[in-house]
C-alpha cells in the first residue's frame, strides 16, 4: 500500500502554538500518527466535537425548519430550569449555604440574555443547529471572561460552561448526528474527552475516537477500551485538521488516522478490519473453556465494568467474576446525587445477574479527571489533582455520601456475593477509619431490621507505592488486596497519565515498577491473602505470562480483553514462564526488560 502523503504542516515538530491552516492541506489524503490505546479499525465520517462536548455537530438548518429548532432550544432552557428549581426545592435544611447559591448563580446565568437569547440569533442568523449555535455563543462568553484581570470573577466562566453543559445535555438525543453512509460508522474526533463524555458512548453507536490530548492510561481510554472500539489519543491537531463528514480510516492497534484515503488505502483497510473481526470470532470458541494453564495451575480470570448494564458483556466473554465495578460511573453526567435506593437496585442488579459469582464494588473513586459535574464536595470548581482529595480520602471527607453508599452495597449483599474494595490506601488510620465507617452503615441496617452480610469481604487497592512497601499492615486487616497498575506507574514515576507530554515516560516495565508488583504478590501469597491485578496491565496480553511468572493467579480486566488472555493464559506454561519471568525482574534497564519480555512471549 502506497503510504498516505503526510503534509509538513502535520510533521512539523515546532507547530505547537496551533495547527497550521487547514486550506494548506485541501482535500488530500494525509496521515496523523497517536498513541493507540484501543486496538481494531474503524472507517467512517468524521464527528467533531467542541470543547470535549459530545453530540455537537455543525449542520445547516433549513429556512422552513428555524422555528422548529427554536423550540427545541427553548424546551431545552425550560428543562434546564426546571431542573434547577426542582434541586433548590429539595435540597435538605442542613445542606450548606453555598450549594443554594450555587443554584441561584446558575439559574441567573440560564434566564441572561447572552444564553437564552443570543444563541436564538445564531440560529435565526446562521441557520445553524441550536447547539452549535449555543457553543459559538460560548467561545464568545468564555473570551470575554479571558479578558479580565480579576482572577474570581475570571474563574466565574466555569459557572457559564457548567449551565451551557446542563443545556447541550437537555438537547442530547433531540437532534441528530449527520447519517453516516452505508457501511460506514461515526468517528468522534475531539480535542480531549472526559470519562463522563466517554459514558455517552455507551448510549450512541459511535465507531471509535480520537484525541488531541490524552495518554495511553487515561480513564477515557480506559473506557474506549471496555467498549471494545479504536482509539487514538495524543495527536496534538487533528480535531482543527479534520472536517466534519470527512472519510477517515482509524487504526487502534498502530496509532494511525488517515484522512481521506485513496481508493487503495480504503481496500486494504477493509480488509484488516474484515480480518480483525474473524479473529475476535474465533475467540468466542474459547469462552466456556476453563482458564487454565498447560501445566493444569487455574487461573482466575475477572471483568472490569463501569454501569450495570456492562455486566451482559460480562457474561458473554465468559468471565469468572467482576474484580472491579467503578461505582463512581454511577455519579456522572447527572445534576444529582443518586440516592440509597437506586445504588442498591445497580449493585443488586449485577450481583443477581452473575448468580452467585463474586462481585467487586470499588468505593467511589472521585479526583483527578472523575469529578460531579466538575464540582467537588466543598464547592470547588475545577480539576481535582490526582495527588489530592481523592479515592477514599474524598469518601472520608464526604461521610454522608460515603454512608449512603456503604449502605446500598451492604443491603445488595444478600442478593449475591458482593466485596468491597477501598482505593488509593496510603496510611493504617484510611483503613481504621472505613472500617468505622462500615460498622457505623451496618448498625444503622440492623436497627431499621435490613439485611444484609454479616462477613462481607473488606479489602483495598495497592496504587500507592507506600501501600506496596508498608504491606504488612493492610495484611493484617484485609480480606483481599486487588493491585492497581495504573496508579501505581503513575505515583511510583511522578508522571500525570493523563498529560501526553510525559506519556513517553509512562513505563509498566520500569523496574521500580516490576519490583513493587512482584513484592506485592508474593508477600500476599505468603500471608494467605488474595491477589489480583486489575489495572490495565491485567488485559494487556504482553504481559499476561510475566504476571504468571510473578505468581499472579487472578486478573481483571475489560470483557473486551478477556478472551485474548485467557488464550495466552491457555498457551502458558509456569515451568517455562516463571524461570524467565525472574530473568526480566532482574533487569536494570526498561529496554533490556522489553528484550526479556519478548523472549518470554515468543
């Protein structure tokens, strides 16, 4: 295949105050390279987003359709108000001054004319979309907030983004995404994503995405995978390069986006896609078999999953339990809180449908790029650092919704086997202290005369390095220890895995890394006590038998990823693994670990 012609504009290393003007390129094909974070091939139209908002699209209207798209965008002010009014109505005495005020700024941001009527010129003007006509008014608003000197009233543009975000959700589903041609699907190309945009995934047939920014173990990535669809991150100027409908061709597995591809290049990679989708296939054969290795050592083999409705995907790759629900999936693209009641329906849900088979509910795990609707639990707007109020440490803070979570798993409990994992333990006073928690949710349902199991199973996460080399005292209090590869690469190298500036130095083979692993699994296994990895490292396959070496008889991983390792799994030898497994533990240099890994992989 002829290589698509690449443009100085897309090489050029020093373009990084902006893209290059996209008249340069016409409508050539051409080539931008990322970092693929979720392998298979994708071919279709070109979806761009604004700002990471999904579902806004920029389409023409027609003259006999503006009043129709009018109302659409006052239904959407209406609810949005309503919404709001029905929160202030029903938050609690107790509740502190500032959400009540929080409220109100809101509600006069959405009756200002700028947002309630402005947009409705655009629309009249442009005879565009309402919420493409709803954005331009806010790169407008945002600019102006830019502008002025005053850092508080500057940051109060995060109020503006918060109610437009409440609006373009209002109008999710009531317009449309350009139809795609036949046989062809849709591709979200973005300058980032959030975890929340990537929810929405689950609700629309999108064929794959790619970023400007984002790293390899990004969260959105991380769900792109469990979704089992192509992803590209990190490639710095597609989404001011690319317009939308525009045929691209996206390649998970190399990194690869190729803009309006020739003829040959479309064949071929039809092709691989037709080819990738007879390998997923055969897989499936493999879905009742036992994971064991060749030597008969079982293994144990989990799925990771984010909403309830995941575990039918749980089911169907043949999956032996869920090692890790992410409930705080439950908390996002919401204006609420959700409550007991309908926690306990997700959690019992899941533990029915897997009928006895373990469930793993990880506390919520807020920070970071996981936020509620940006806001944090004491007011703050903005980011949460990943090094800050987060995982358990936000829970602790938070005992109320900590509480009410507590008790929606206990009260599921009797409906299945349900574990409760603690994240981003650090110190012996966090587990001391959920633990308290825990006794306080379990008094409090055996007063109302609740149900629930007595010996539900306790234990943490090992994402810090200090969890890693203080495991003693987890050991001595805990059911289970689950490792979180992840974080763990993460604060273990000091790198943001979300920044694609240092993704380059994002390194599971590092050997600080490889030693905290190894040192975890076998001091677990000495002590008696349940391990498993459930990081992204667990559905890697290249490193399946390096796990095994180190002891590792438990994985979680995406449904999507599970059927690639249980093969490895079945092709895997211990009696061979383990000696070579040892050899790459030794290894002073990533670079000769990756030489090691490959001989063990052969």
């Amino acid at each position: 295949m002829n290589e698509p012609t690449r443009t100085s504009a897309v090489l050029n290393p020093d373009a990084k105050a902006g893209a290059p003007p996209r008249a340069a390129i016409a409508d050539a094909c051409f080539t931008l390279h990322g970092a693929g974070v979720s392998a298979g091939i994708a071919i279709g139209r070109a979806h761009l987003t604004t700002s990471a908002r999904l579902e806004v699209a920029h389409y023409d209207i027609a003259a006999a359709d503006i009043e129709a798209e009018l109302a659409r965008f006052d239904a959407a002010v209406d609810k949005v108000r309503a919404e709001l009014d029905e929160l202030r109505a029903g938050m609690p005495a107790a509740a502190p001054a500032e959400m009540s005020a929080f409220l109100d700024v809101h509600r006069m941001i959405l009756q200002d004319a700028s947002l309630s009527e402005a947009p409705r010129e655009h629309i009249r003007a442009r005879h565009c979309n309402a919420e493409w006509a709803l954005i331009q008014q806010l790169d407008m608003l945002v600019a102006q907030f830019n502008q002025i000197d005053d850092a508080y009233l500057r940051e109060r543009q995060n109020d503006v983004v918060q109610v437009v975000e409440r609006l373009l959700k209002a109008m999710l589903g009531t317009g449309h995404v350009p139809a795609p041609e036949h046989g062809q699907g849709v591709i979200v190309v973005a300058h980032d994503l959030s975890p929340a945009d990537m929810l929405l995934f689950k609700q629309h047939m999108f064929a794959g995405f790619v970023t400007d920014v984002g790293g390899v173990t990004s969260h959105s990535a991380i769900v792109a995978r469990s979704l089992n669809i192509p992803a590209v991150v990190g490639m710095h100027h597609a989404r001011n390069l690319i317009r939308e409908n525009e045929l691209v061709i996206l390649d998970g597995r190399e990194g690869v986006l190729i803009v309006n591809p020739d003829q040959q290049a479309l064949a071929e990679y039809q092709l691989r896609k037709s080819q990738h989708e007879i390998e997923r296939q055969k897989l499936k054969r493999i879905r009742s078999t036992p994971a064991q290795t060749l030597d008969g050592t079982p293994v144990e083999l989990h799925a990771n999953i984010e909403l309830p409705g995941d575990v039918d995907a749980v089911l169907e790759s043949g999956a032996t339990g869920v090692g890790l629900f992410r409930s705080e999936f439950l908390f996002m693209n919401r204006p609420d809180l959700p409550s007991e009641d309908e926690q306990f329906e997700a959690y019992r849900h899941v533990a029915q449908t897997l009928r006895g088979l373990p469930v793993t509910v990880r506390t919520l795990d807020l920070g970071a790029d996981k936020t509620l609707n940006g806001m944090h639990g004491d007011g703050r707007v903005g980011p949460n650092p990943a090094m800050g109020l987060r995982a358990i440490r936000y829970c602790l803070a938070e005992p109320h919704m900590f509480q009410t979570q507590l008790r929606a798993i206990l009260r599921a409990s009797t409906y299945g086997k349900l574990r409760i994992l603690v994240p981003m333990l650090a110190h012996v006073q966090e587990i001391e202290l959920t633990f308290a928690a825990i006794a306080q949710a379990k008094a409090a349902l055996y007063e109302q005369g609740i149900p629930y199991d007595t010996g539900i199973e306790v234990g943490g996460m090992v994402e810090v390095p200090a969890a890693a080399l203080a495991l003693s005292m987890f050991l001595k209090k805990l059911d289970f220890l689950s490792i979180g590869t992840n974080d763990l690469i993460q604060y273990t190298l000091a790198i943001d895995r979300t920044d694609d500036a240092v993704a380059h130095l994002y390194d599971p083979l590092h050997p600080a890394v490889l030693q905290l692993i190894h040192m975890t699994i076998r001091t677990a296994a000495r002590a008696g006590v349940p391990v498993a990895v459930c990081g992204e490292m667990a559905g890697d396959v290249s490193t399946t038998r390096l796990l095994l070496g180190f002891g590792l008889r438990q994985f979680s991983m995406h449904p999507a990823q599970l059927l690639t390792v249980k093969q490895q799994v079945l092709r895997s030898s211990l009696p061979e693994v383990e000696p070579l497994a040892a050899r790459v533990l030794k290894a002073s240099e990533p670079a000769r670990s990756r030489q090691l890994l490959e001989k063990l992989n052969a």
